[in-house]
C-alpha cells in the first residue's frame, strides 16, 4: 500500500467527515478545511496498523471470493 493511501484511510477512520489536501504526499504537509479539527501525526499514524490490517482482510476476502 501507497503511504499516501494509509495517510489517507487512517484520517477518514478518525474523522470520515475530515476535509483536507495532503500536500507533497506528505504526513507534515496537511492542510485542513472546512472547519475540519486538526488531527495529530501521532494519531493519524497511530491508525496505520488498523488500516493495514483492513487492506489485508479485504485483499483475504477477495481472495476466498474468487474460490
């Protein structure tokens, strides 16, 4: 998985309703809109084991899926 795609998943599973651009695909790059609370780097990272364990039992279920 991109990191960008993890940066990604993890704010939306913090905020689903988060409004924001990543720039430079960068975690210290973020800039927030719409009123959108601040989330930290530490949180945002902190949800990154939970996101790669979503994508693997996505990609698991896929797999069985296909049998």
């Amino acid at each position: 998985m991109k990191e960008i795609d993890k940066i990604i998943k993890a704010i939306f599973k913090i905020n689903i309703n988060a409004e924001f651009c990543l720039k430079e695909n960068d975690i210290d790059n973020i800039e927030w809109h719409n009123g959108t609370t601040p989330i930290s780097n530490a949180d945002i990272e902190a949800q990154f084991p939970v996101v790669e364990l979503d994508t693997a039992m996505q990609d698991l279920r896929a797999k069985r899926n296909k049998l």
